[in-house]
C-alpha cells in the first residue's frame, strides 16, 4: 500500500512537520558523541585530507587527571574558533573503556568536535606521526596549518590563552 500524503488533515501535516523539525534542531544541539576507532593510517589520511583548513589535534585519556582538568578549556576554545578549525580528540584510553569512560566523558563535557579512540599496536608509530620528539605524555596538542604542516606542540595541561595563541598563528 502506498501512503498518500496529500490525504492528511492540514493538521496532521502540521504535526508531521513540528515533529521532523524538532528532530532536525534537537540533533544539531546534541554533543557529538559518535567515538570512532581510529589507527594511524586513518590519522594519516586525516591530516592529508586536512589540507586546506588548519587542524588541533588533542590527545588524551579519561584516567590523565590534567588531560580531565584541560578539557573543559579545549572544548571552549573549539567553541570560539570552530568556523576557523578543525577540531580533533583522541583519546588513548583502552578499547573497553569506549563505551563506560570515554563517551560519558564526552557526553559530559558537551564535546561538538570530532572524536577518536586510538587502537594501536605499536605507539610508537603513532607518536612519531604527531612529533618526533614527543614522548607520548598526555594531554598534548598538535597544530596544522592550512597545509598540513605542525606548527604548535603543545605537551602538557593547556589554559584557554595558550590555546588561542596558538590558534591564532594559523589562523592569521
């Protein structure tokens, strides 16, 4: 059987419509709360595909307490520049902690940006993708500019300042 739309009432029209478009407001409103596991070839094509737009990458873990007293600072400072940015969390917590540590953090914090849980068999590799030099001590923050190129590491807890002069740089 086909549903004929144009057999409703004008009021349920009108129901039909309020209902989709609560859906649509209600969904643009929400944190994103969609964590996707991520390895480093799919870093990799992130910051190819980045080109064009500068990028903050923040690495971190819900059991870091200075990555947890950082964040609510990362997700301001993503609010003010989120035109100008490409906003990105990793996180670096266990496969197991996806859905009981990681996601209420998030849904927590009210995070409107991309989000990562990292799934690695050597870290190393990962590391040396983001910086060399780095040791892989959380939370830290990498900068791209529009190609591609780390301008800021940033390793250790952040304030909302040192994220926007940092965010500035690229931006400029």
């Amino acid at each position: 059987m086909i549903f004929n739309f144009l057999k409703l009432s004008p009021f349920l029209i009108g129901i039909i419509l309020l209902v989709g478009l609560d859906s649509i407001l209600y969904a643009q409103s929400t944190p994103s709360t969609n964590v996707k596991i991520i390895d480093v070839s799919d870093l990799k094509l992130i910051l190819e595909e980045g080109k064009g737009r500068p990028i903050l990458i923040n690495v971190w873990a819900t059991w870091c307490e200075p990555c947890r007293e950082e964040f609510p600072e990362f997700v301001d400072i993503s609010v003010k520049y989120k035109k100008d940015i490409r906003f990105i969390s990793i996180s670096v917590d266990d496969l197991s902690d996806l859905d009981v540590k990681v996601v209420p953090f998030l849904k927590n914090q009210n995070v409107q940006f991309e989000s990562y849980l990292l799934k690695v068999a050597e870290p190393e590799d990962f590391i040396n993708l983001l910086d060399k030099n780095w040791s892989g001590a959380v939370p830290a923050t990498f900068i791209y500019d529009k190609f591609s190129k780390r301008t800021e590491a940033l390793i250790g807890k952040q304030s909302f300042e040192l994220f926007e002069n940092a965010i500035k740089k690229v931006i400029d």
